[in-house]
C-alpha cells in the first residue's frame, strides 16, 4: 500500500460529529467502505479465533449494571474460588486442540490482589509455553503488576471503555473513567497489547455509540483487538429490561470501528448467542475479523465451535490459524465440567461481559 494512504486511513483525531455522520451514512455506501478499508490492511477471508475462560468467577466488587458477576446483583451465579494452575492449562491444552491460537483468562476483580499474582503469573508462563497467545483481563493494572504480567510474557491485556464518558456514570459508579484509561495507559507503557472495546444495548444514544469509538480511536495506539458487545440482558441485573438493539446499529458500528482503527482486529464479542447467522455474516461483512470460539464466553452462553466452525465453512471464512481438528476434545472438557469438579464451573449457563 501506498504509506502516505496509510497514514491517512490510521487516524487519531476523530471528532464526535464526524462519527455521528459516518454511523448515518446509506448503509450500501457505509458497508462498502468498511469493506474497501478492511480489505487494505487484512485478509478478507480470515477470522482470528481466541478461547476465552473464567478463571474466577463471581463476588465482584464492582457496580458495572450489566454485569451478572458483580456482588450487587442477585443473578444467581455461583461464585467460584480463583481455579488452579494446572486446570487452567489443561483448559488451554484444549483450546489449542480446538484450533484456537489466543488463550484468553478472565477474573471478577476489581484488580488482582498481590496474593493472587503468583498465581496468576505462573498461569501466563504455563499457557505461553503452550505456544498459544496469552490475553488476561482481571481489572484495573497499576504499572507494577502490568510490568509483572508482561515480564511474565502476557502478550495482551482486556480492559473495556464500556462506553461513552458522558454515559459511563450510568452504568458504572465503583471505577471512573479515567481509571479504565490509566489502566489502559500502564498495559501500553509495560509492552502488551491492548484489547479494548464496548458494549452496545445498554440504552446509550448514537452519541454515546459515537463518544466510545472516538475514545478508542483516538487512544495514543490504536487497541490491536477491539470487542464490540452486545447486551445481554440477565435477570436480576439493572439492565435486565433495556430495549432491544436494532441489529442494524450494531452492525453500523462495526463498520465504524473498522474504519477508524483501519489496523485492530474487531472482535465480535458477547451477545453473539442471540445473532443469527446473516447478522455474523453481515458483521464480517463490515469489517469484524475476530470471534471468541467454545461454549464459554466468560458466564455467556457462546455458539458452540463447532457451530461456528459451520458457520464459517458457509462462508468461506478461514481461521486466521487454519483449525484441523474437530473441536470435540473442548466439547468433552466442557461437558466434564458440567458434571461438577471442584476445579472446574460451567461458565457457560449464565451471562456476563467482559470486564
Ligand atoms: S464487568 Fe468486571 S469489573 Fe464489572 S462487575 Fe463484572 S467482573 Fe466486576
């Protein structure tokens, strides 16, 4: 490509107004775009594909409204205690079989506590020898421990925006903003890459859908993975009874962030149970490259991988790490979950976001 075109396409001065009009631009010339945009910087026919696990869940702190793991809301989930070392590689030995190449974990904290970093480091060292990626999201970082997640070998670190800054206090009261964005800001300055996105449905305007884009985009670089979420809505949360997306917005902000982080893989995150197939469809269309495969999506319930794997034979979607294997020895494990080990939960029979 031509590196002044380039430069101009990979942007970090995005302004609200300009974005309100892209997110309203004929959905034919929008989608077309993207497409025109995507296809410069990524394979147009390939889907990077992470696993992702709960490796503590429930009894969290923090008031996020969505959320079915915070303490506040009674939703039913079980807490369970941080899970051992090896079961979590063991995890990851399957995710691996199951043609994933990034092992995501995921902790309910407000952040890590010093006496679950050893742990926590010990885990990262044990899954990266797997040759898979490592991806954490635990919660706020100060520099020390993101200096100790990267020095472990942590290659990307999950902190979400969740939304607008003008919207944020409606969902979130226990971390501001500019807490997330300093958490943000050490997880860069320690070497890792930054995986940071939103969640869509959450009664937020086209404004607000504007205003996070533009709070992502404009970031010093550019999130090398940014999740798009959709809602979904769990009884006994605050935002149990918010109005359905329009599917159409949804994807129109896809497109939008695919055009302004030309370079970021943009992830197709929880809510993705509730999308039919010409919704996915439609969603790679605009510029998403990047799923969460297996059942597990935190406590969501996520399409099974061998659900997805049929859905991308239709579309002629290759994994960006070519999958050989059924995905059967991760079914396995996951139903043996489900029997009940101490160790293990079934982190796919309620709903949550990512941190
Ligand atoms: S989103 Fe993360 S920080 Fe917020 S309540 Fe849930 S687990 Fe806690």
């Amino acid at each position: 490509m031509n590196p002044a075109h380039k430069l101009e396409t990979v942007r970090h001065d995005w302004t609200i107004a300009e974005v309100e009009a892209l997110l309203q631009t004929p959905m034919n010339d929008l989608l077309f775009r993207a497409q025109s945009v995507h296809r410069m910087f990524h394979d147009p026919n390939a889907v990077q594909v992470s696993t992702l696990l709960s490796i503590k869940t429930g009894a969290c702190p923090e008031d996020c409204a969505y959320c079915p793991q915070s303490s506040r809301y009674d939703t039913g989930l079980e807490k369970e205690r941080l899970m051992e070392v090896q079961a979590v590689i063991e995890k990851a030995k399957a995710a691996k079989a199951a043609g994933s190449d990034r092992f995501c974990m995921g902790a309910a904290w407000r952040s890590p506590r010093e006496k679950d970093m050893p742990y926590v480091l010990a885990m990262v060292k044990g899954v990266k020898e797997l040759g898979l990626e490592t991806c954490m999201t635990l919660g706020m970082l100060d520099e020390q421990k993101a200096d100790a997640l990267a020095e472990a070998g942590l290659d990307y670190y999950n902190h979400n925006l969740d939304t607008s800054p003008e919207f944020y206090g409606n969902i979130i009261t226990t971390r501001t903003y500019s807490d997330r964005l300093d958490t943000l800001s050490n997880v860069r300055n320690a070497g890792m890459k930054v995986c940071s996105g939103g969640i869509l449905g959450m009664g937020e305007t086209d404004k607000d859908r504007a205003g996070l884009l533009v709070q992502l985009a404009n970031l010093p670089v550019h999130p090398d993975s940014v999740p798009i979420n959709q809602l979904v809505k769990v009884a006994g949360t605050p935002l149990e009874k918010e109005d359905d997306l329009d599917p159409l917005d949804f994807v129109r902000t896809i497109a939008a962030a695919r055009i302004m982080m030309p370079q970021s893989h943009v992830r197709l995150s929880a809510g993705r149970e509730e999308m039919s197939e010409e919704m996915q469809a439609m969603c790679f269309f605009a510029g998403a490259n990047s799923i969460f495969y297996g059942e597990c999506l935190l406590t969501t319930p996520n399409p099974a991988a061998n659900k997805d794997q049929a859905l991308f034979r239709k579309l002629g979607i290759n994994s960006e790490h070519k999958v050989t294997e059924a995905p059967k020895e991760l079914d396995e494990l996951l139903a043996q979950d489900k029997a009940g080990s101490e160790l293990f939960y079934d982190a796919s029979t309620s709903a949550s976001q990512t941190h």
